[in-house]
C-alpha cells in the first residue's frame, strides 16, 4: 500500500505466550514440560515394548510403533522452541529456522494423519477379510503403508512450505503465535499472490485432512457393519474392543483439529487463541500413549511383562 514503509524480515518475533503475565509463564513452562517429557517417556515405552515382545510384531504394532516414532518427531519440532520462549525475554526466530520448524510441523503432523488412516484400514482388513489378513497385511505391503504415509507427510510438509516462504515478507514481523504456522505468517507477507497463497495452501491441508478422515469413517462404517453380523454380544465387544483406542485416538485428534480450524470467524483473545492451539501441539501428542497403553489391553499385558521382567532381572 502507498505510503507504509515496508522492511524485509529476516527475522521474525513469535508473540506467543508474551500476552500472559509474567508470573503464569513458569507455570506453563513447567505443565508443558511434565506434558512434553511424559509424551517422549510413553511413546519410547510403546516402541520399546513393541520391539521387545515377539507376540506384537504384527501389522497393527508396526504401525503403533510408527504412529510413536512420528509423534515424537513432532512434538520435537515444536515443543522445545516453546519450552526456551516461554522462559525467554528475547523469542526471535531466524526466517531458515522458521522455515524449518513449518516443515517439520507440517511433514510429521500430517504423516501422523495419514498413519492413523492406515491403521483404521488394517482395521477394516481384520475384521471384514479376516482370512485374506495376511495376503492383504504382508510384511512388505504394511512397510509400502508406512513408506507411503511418510512420503505423503513429506510432500505436504514440502508443498505448504515451499508455498508461503516463497512469498515477501514486510514488516512488522510479529507473528501472533508460539510457531510458525501458516495463518498468522500469511498476514505478514505482501503482494499480489498472497490470496492465490493461501488458498491454496489452504485447499492442499483441507483435502489431505478430510480424505483421511473420511476414509477413517468409510473404513469404520463397514467395520461398524460388519460387527452388528457377529451373533455373539462376546464376539461384537472382542471384535469393536480391538478398534476402541484407535478410534478414541481419531475421535481426539480431528476433535481438537475441528475446534482449531473451524471456529467461528470474529474476535478473539490473543491469550484464548494461544491456549487453544496447545491443545493440538501439546495435549493430542500427551493422550495419544496414554490411550494406546490403556485401551489396548494386549499392549497393557506386554508392557507389564516387560517391565516385570526388567525389574525381576536387574534386582537379581
């Protein structure tokens, strides 16, 4: 616009958490860190036990133990650069380290988007086709699973990012959030293809996300139907019982997901949008291992046997 002096950022200042008072900041910074340390802790657990008990190297696990390895990439990219602004005065970010947080973001958010999409399809494979399970679930058709939902993760991740950090970046160069994310970025940016931008950035996230979610409801519905077969009320509970931490799992992560993305347009507090958005950065990532380790009563056994084992071991 005429008569705004504009400035190149090179840097940019995430507000975040900088709306707070002061003395709430400890108390965030050591929630969150008990939140971030318990989410490495459970996930380690869960690939520890998966890879240490025979009886769980089976298709379901595997992608257990990579949906694990993908939260914990995430969370990395985000949570320790939350953790330092939180008790830092100075919460600049270089534009390469911004780049690079929006990628990693992108890339292990939506690879775990995609797992959890497999998951629900391995799902559907056990219960509707039980006797084609292991033609359909072979060893290398669950690694071109996993291998495909990381390439489709990183492709994601490689699009959004390529796509706002080829836009021009004026000031002011604060961004109204504790990341770099893409919405409070694109009012930073200036130019003609802005609009062009974001929307479709904007169209690439929501088709990723609503395909995997409406292929997670198609899998289910059949799933759903399948079990209503099963004369048995014993064999409904077992069969829905194998599904109940996945779909509990699905039913948090696009649950908070909705209430981030969708919410109504109009006024809202910097502290309130903030606060929301750990609910998809900070508490999905922390309840996921807890329902895993609680709902699945198989990985339960496993983890106490191991555990038992280790302690039987090293106190002898």
């Amino acid at each position: 616009m005429p008569g705004l002096n504009y400035t190149w950022a090179s840097e940019f200042i995430l507000i975040g958490f900088s709306t707070f008072p002061q003395q709430l900041l400890p108390v965030f910074f050591l929630l969150f860190l008990l939140m971030y340390l318990f989410t490495l802790l459970g996930n380690l657990l869960i690939m520890a036990t998966i890879w240490g008990e025979r009886s769980l190297h089976t298709p379901m696990y595997l992608f257990l133990c990579a949906l694990s390895i993908s939260e914990i990439l995430y969370t990395l990219a985000i949570i320790p650069r939350m953790l330092a602004d939180l008790l830092s005065a100075h919460r600049s970010i270089a534009f390469l380290a911004c780049a690079s947080q929006m990628f990693f973001s992108f890339t292990f958010g939506f690879t775990h988007s995609l797992l959890l999409t497999v998951m629900g399809y391995d799902r559907y494979v056990a219960i509707c086709h039980p006797l084609r399970y292991n033609v359909l679930m072979s060893p290398r058709g669950c690694a071109c699973l996993v291998a495909w939902s990381w390439a489709g993760g990183l492709a994601v991740g490689l699009v959004v990012t390529t796509s706002i950090f080829h836009l021009t970046f004026c000031g002011p160069n604060e961004i109204q959030h504790f990341l770099c994310h893409v919405p409070p970025l694109l009012k930073l940016a200036c130019g003609n293809n802005v609009p062009t931008t974001a929307l479709g950035v904007g169209l690439v996230c929501i088709m990723a996300l609503l395909g995997c979610f409406l292929l997670i409801l198609l899998s289910y519905a059949f799933i759903v139907a399948a079990i209503l077969r099963i004369p048995s009320a014993e064999g409904r509970h077992k069969a829905f019982s194998t599904c109940a931490s996945h779909l509990i799992v699905v039913i948090v992560h696009y649950g908070f997901a909705s209430v981030i993305y969708l919410k109504p347009k109009g006024p809202h507090s910097q502290e309130g949008d903030t606060l929301m958005a750990t609910t998809y950065t900070v508490l999905t990532p922390f309840l996921s291992p807890i329902i895993f380790s609680l709902r699945n009563k198989e990985l339960k056994n496993a983890m106490k046997k191991t555990f038992l084992r280790k302690f039987y071991s090293s106190s002898t």
